[in-house]
C-alpha cells in the first residue's frame, strides 16, 4: 500500500500542532502512516541542528512568537512553559511504535494524546501511567507499554538511522513513497497538494 513516513517526536511541539491532519489527509489519498519516532536531540545533532535552549536569541525569541500562532492556527491550546518539558521521550515513542505494530485503536488520536499530556496538561509521558492513560484514550491496551521493549528501543534507535538516509533534519517531517519530503506541520497543505497532483 502507498505510505508516507511520518518521522517525529513527542517532544515536538509542532508534531503536537499537527493535530490529525496526517491521518486525514493519509485517508484521502489512500495511504498508509508508517509512524517513526526517534531521538530527535541526536537527529538535531547529526544534521547541524539545536538543541531549543543552545539556539541563537534571535531563533529562541521568534519561535516564543511563532509557536502561539501555529496554535491558534491549529486552534489547539498550547503552554509555552510546560512543567516537565524537556523529558525522557523514548518511553512514549516506544509506546507509539508498539501501538503501530498492535493496532486496535487510533494512532492519531494516540499522537494528540502525548501531545495534549505535554503541551497543556502538564504531564511527564515518561511516566508509566502517563503512557499507559494515552494508549486507553486512544483505544489501545494499556499493557502495550509493557510489549517486547527491546524490539522497541531497536526500532527507535532504527528510525533515527532511517530517517538520516531519508533526508529529514527535524520534527515533524513526512516522506512521500517517492521521496518527496515536507517539513513541518505548516507544509501539510502542501504534502496534500502534492498527493493530489497540483505541486
């Protein structure tokens, strides 16, 4: 089946403010989500990227602007300051790479889970019970956070590989089939123009 490669992180506040348009526009064209999360300080750090906090003033001052736009945008709450951010992400991505594997639930609705637990609840999804509450919402067994972790953390560290060879420097990023890449939240239009045929 045709898919898109969607590589990201739960530390993402602009993976957060996708919302579910991924999966809606995925539906549309009769694609599939293959979901990769990875380590995204190391892909920063690999590719010539920042941490947020060792970035240029300048950068730092006009992401504090930005990120509340693309929120209202989005119409999405969003905290700037969230209380345990930024956190171990590996125990949620597991999370995410499990449930993909799984299914029986809804992996957008999983996605804006971790998300909403971070950027507006205030929550720390490297805790236990932080993970497994996003799994019930989203329709998934809470006992998926416990499944075959070593197989998770191999395609974690996989995905950080995967997504070197596949161009990507940031989060999130999405790869077509045919290696058309588009980076960030704010090029979902265009990934959708693109599948329809009119870029």
């Amino acid at each position: 089946m045709p898919h898109i490669d969607y590589y990201f992180s739960t530390l993402s506040p602009y993976a957060y403010l996708a919302g579910t348009r991924l999966e809606e526009i995925a539906a549309k064209h009769g694609k599939s989500v293959n979901y990769k999360p990875l380590d995204l300080p190391a892909l920063f750090m690999r590719t010539g990227g920042q941490l947020p906090k060792d970035r240029h003033p300048n950068k730092i001052s006009y992401r504090a602007q930005e990120l509340p736009r693309q929120a209202k945008k989005a119409m999405l709450p969003l905290n700037m300051e969230p209380a345990h951010w930024p956190m171990n992400a590996a125990p949620s991505c597991y999370a995410i790479i499990a449930a993909s594997k799984e299914g029986g639930g809804d992996m957008g609705k999983l996605m804006q889970a971790f998300g909403r637990s971070i950027w507006v609840d205030d929550k720390d999804v490297s805790q236990d019970e932080v993970v497994r509450a996003c799994l019930v919402e989203a329709g998934f067994d809470a006992s998926i956070a416990d499944k075959d972790m070593l197989s998770s953390a191999e395609t974690y560290a996989a995905n950080l590989e995967d997504a070197m060879n596949a161009g990507a420097f940031g989060a999130p990023f999405y790869v077509t089939d045919d290696d058309q890449r588009f980076w960030g939240q704010d090029r979902l239009d265009d990934l959708d123009a693109y599948l329809s045929g009119d870029l």
